[in-house]
C-alpha cells in the first residue's frame, strides 16, 4: 500500500505547490503582528521541486515568446534614483574614504571591508543592479590580431536598432522573420547511440576543456554576429548536453541573416585560453605541494614558494612564443532554420528550447555504456583547471588565484567538476539585455496580475518596508509540520481553481447569452 505521505506529495505536486517550501516569519510593522510565511523554494530543476520547476520553464516560455518576434524597440532607459538610494551611494563613498586612508596609514581594512560588502548587498536590495566599482579592476592587455588559421569576417555599420529586417509579400503583408540557430562542438572520435565506438582512441582531454570553456566560445559568437550583422542582435538561447555529453547550444535570434553568413561566423568562431600550459604534472598522489600561513605554497623538495597566479601570467605576457592553453571552436554541424512570429513552427522552438531547463546536464544518461562514458569523461575533468582558483593548479607547479590552505588537486568543488554538469559551469539560460523589453521578474508579475484580476482580488504592490522579513530557525515550534503545510496549500490552491471555474463558467454563460440576443 502506497504511504499517505508519499500521496500527500503526489497531489501537492499535481496541483502545482511547492513540495519544499521556506518557512519565514513576516513581521508587520504597521500592526506588531508576525505570521509564517511559506515562500517556493524557487528549484529549476525536476529532481528537486518538479512544481517549481515548471513554473520557472513556463516563464522562461513566456519570456522568449514575447521577445523572439518584437516588433518595437524595447526601452531601456533607467529609472531615476530615489532618495534613499542616492543616500546609499554617499555612504558607500563615505566608507571608501575610510578604507582608502587606513591602506594608506597601513592599518588593517578587514572591518571597513566587510562593512562595505553589506553595503554593496545593501544597494542591490534597494534597486541598483551592478557593483559600484563595476570595470575599476585592471586587465590584461592581449593582442586582438586574428590567428591564421580562421576565416575573416566581414563587418558591417552598425545600426541603432535592435529590430532584424522586415520583407512585404507580394499581397502587401508585412513579415518579419527570425532565426533559430543551432551550434555543436567538433568530433571528439567516433560516437554510436550516444558512447564512443572506441573509448580508448576517443579524445576525452580535448572534450573536457572545451566544456570547460564553452561559455566563452557563446560569449565570442555573439560578439561577431553582431559585428557581422550591423545591428545589436537578441538572443534567447539554452545549453544542453547532447548524447555523447557535449554541450551544445540552441538559440533564437530576433532578426535575420543568411544561413550562409551564420555558417561562416560559426567557423570564424574561437576563443583562446590563455592560461599557464596544464600538459605537465609537476607534483601528485602524495608528492603535493606544502602550505605555509603567510606564504603560501611550498615546493615539497626544495621548500620554494611556488609561483602565485599573477607571475604565472606575468611570465606568459613576458613569453613572445607563448601559446594558449587551449584553442575552442565550434563544429562543422550547424543548423539554421528561418522562423515567422505566430506559426506552429514558432511554438515548437520555443518547446523545444525550453525542453531539457527543467533536467541537469548529466541527468539523461541510459544505460550502462553511457554511464560508462560519463565516469570516464567525468574523470578526464577531475585534473582539468576550470578556473583561476581551482585547486588543479597546484597539480602543475602553479598556486591558484586566492591560494588558501586546504586546497588538493582533484578535489575542486567549483560546480564544473561535478558530475551533473559535465564540466559546464556557465548559465543555462542566456537571454540579452534588450529581448523582451522585461525582466524575468516582471513576467513573473504578469502571471500575478492576470490570476489576481481573474479572481477579482487587487494586485496594489504592498509598501515595500511595512514588513521586515527573517528566516526561521530549525526546529522552531510554531512552524507546523511540513505535511501540515503542503494539505493547508493543498486545500488553499483547490480554492482557487473551484474559484477560477466559476468564473470561467460565467463567463462561456455570457458569451452564450450574448450569441442568443445577436442571432
């Protein structure tokens, strides 16, 4: 017989409330009166909350929708700073002073700042986005001349538009096209139903990196499209794992190009890695490099420190022959289909990006010989440097970026290594700036708004600081059970749909009426 609990579950998902609910307790300053609150946990993922999931799919759904075949510029022209803002960035200058003249006088900053990352914390909550010294740090100057071995591209003015072409048909309609692209990375060896035919001559190295690094590489197609297209393209696009665990990218593009163009920025695409060379291991298994507080690591036979991060690059600028680490590109599968606004064909992309956003890259895996392949890619990354800061580093005589104690090659808990993920630590949604003219909280907002006005309740935004918000600690006794709250929610989200069909139903009554009268 099935648990009452376990069935208890099943319906809360199946009436789409949150099986994993956050307790916080609402304090309402107007009244002194504080209630518990359950706020969705909020997962993207099915195999953590299936409910919550769907609504973040379903949003994302909306949001390419709605910005895909645009028809207007979006506008982006920021709000006004309010007082209270304004008040936070004169404090934050306040305490930059401070901090400024005690580095100067050689005293410890470590309180100023702390102070000031909760400030920093303090001006995003009030509405700011960005850091304040956004673009203050220094970088590395590299030479930007093309390799030898890709394509030129040709470049175009740039337009002030945000909007792809329109064509007129020969009735006088108007049409305004999109793309949907498509974009893989090259062979690694030959693949059969979804494992290398040879696993040992398969190039799993190769395969690992360029996971590591396939963010970059989408980052450097997006800047040459738009060079190339003479416009400030849109995206939406998603990453997902194909069969033979390679990331690949599915994007729609507001506007259009020739698919030949397309085909000839994506193998004009790469990106360059230029990283200390990580082909030569230096120290492992217990032949590991040494730390020392307020040195850092220690070669374990000589006892010299151990070159930090920045002189590793320092020597790599100083290097003339210098070759990157790693050198990405894009495959010679790419596939470009042209997309019009409100056709059946729009609807299936916009499914079919959407599709996997609700399952981790590793999750698909069947069978035992793709699982196989998997354990063996997954060891091909577990010494791969995925970042300034791996531990790795240390495996090739480098001290990683931020060095601490504790750090062991093969260990790194960035989320690249971690077998979910497939070496892919990037976003797996990517939407620019100018898609839909919305953020992801303002379509959010839109759903409220159309379930409130259906139920004819008020949707007046709250004062935002009549209520102060706290968590709640483990085990207080005023949080029910969470078997109670799921039924209470349970009991709540019936309410609405007997609700919503009621209505619903007078509303077809009218229609009907209507109909009657005018025939």
């Amino acid at each position: 017989m099935p648990r009452a609990r376990d069935v208890a579950q099943e319906v809360a998902k199946q009436h789409g409330v949150c099986i994993r609910p956050v307790a916080l307790k609402r304090l309402d300053t107007h009244t002194g009166q504080s209630e518990i609150i359950d706020v969705p946990c909020g997962a993207t993922l099915d195999a953590v909350c299936p409910p919550c999931a769907k609504r973040n799919r379903q949003l994302r759904m909306a949001q390419c929708r709605e910005g895909w075949h645009l028809d207007h510029e979006p506008i982006i022209t920021p709000d006004q700073p309010n007082d209270e803002q304004r008040w936070l960035i004169e404090f934050r200058a306040d305490m930059q002073a401070q901090r400024d003249q005690a580095d100067q006088a050689g005293q410890s900053t470590t309180d100023l700042d702390a102070v000031i990352t909760g400030l920093d914390e303090e001006i995003n909550a009030a509405g700011m986005r960005g850091n304040v010294l956004a673009g203050a740090a220094s970088k590395r100057n590299r030479s930007t001349r093309r390799r030898q071995d890709a394509p030129d591209l040709p470049q175009r003015k740039m337009a002030a538009t945000t909007l792809g072409r329109t064509f007129t048909g020969s009735d006088g309609k108007i049409y305004r096209p999109s793309l949907f692209v498509t974009l893989t990375l090259p062979s690694y060896g030959k693949i059969k139903d979804g494992v290398p035919v040879d696993p040992e001559t398969y190039d799993y190295a190769r395969a690992a990196r360029d996971a590591l690094h396939f963010a970059k590489l989408v980052d450097r197609f997006v800047q040459n499209l738009r060079r190339v297209a003479g416009y400030d393209v849109q995206y939406f696009a998603s990453i997902e794992a194909q069969r033979r665990l390679a990331p690949h990218l599915h994007m729609a593009i507001r506007g259009t190009l020739p698919r030949s163009e397309i085909k000839q920025i994506a193998a004009a695409t790469y990106h360059q890695v230029w990283w200390p060379l990580a082909d030569r291991v230096v120290f492992e298994a217990e032949h590991l490099p040494v730390w020392e507080q307020g040195t850092g690591y220690l070669d374990p036979n000589t006892g010299e420190v151990l070159p930090s991060w920045d002189e590793a690059l320092d020597r790599l600028d100083d290097d003339e022959d210098a070759r990157p680490l790693h050198v990405i590109r894009f495959g010679e599968q790419v596939d470009v289909k042209g997309v019009l606004a409100g056709t059946p064909n729009a609807d299936q992309c916009i499914r079919y990006l959407s599709k996997y956003l609700t399952k981790s890259l590793g999750e698909s895996l069947g069978g035992q010989a793709q699982m196989d392949h998997a354990a063996r890619f997954v060891e091909a990354l577990r010494y791969e440097p995925c970042s300034p800061t791996c531990p790795n580093w240390l495996r090739y005589g480098v001290q990683p970026k931020g060095a601490k104690a504790g750090m062991t090659p093969g260990r790194c808990r960035s989320k690249a290594h971690k077998p979910q993920h497939l070496g892919y630590a990037g976003r797996r949604v990517l939407v620019s700036r100018k898609w839909s003219n919305k953020t992801l909280a303002e379509h959010k907002q839109d759903r409220r708004t159309w379930v409130l006005e259906a139920l004819g309740q008020s949707d007046q935004p709250p004062d935002p600081h009549r209520y102060v918000w706290k968590p709640v600690p483990t085990g207080d006794a005023n949080v029910p059970p969470l078997a109670v709250r799921l039924l209470r929610t349970v009991a709540e989200r019936q309410r609405w749909r007997a609700h919503m069909a009621q209505l619903q139903a007078q509303a077809d009554g009218q229609d009907l009426s209507a109909t009657g009268e005018a025939a």
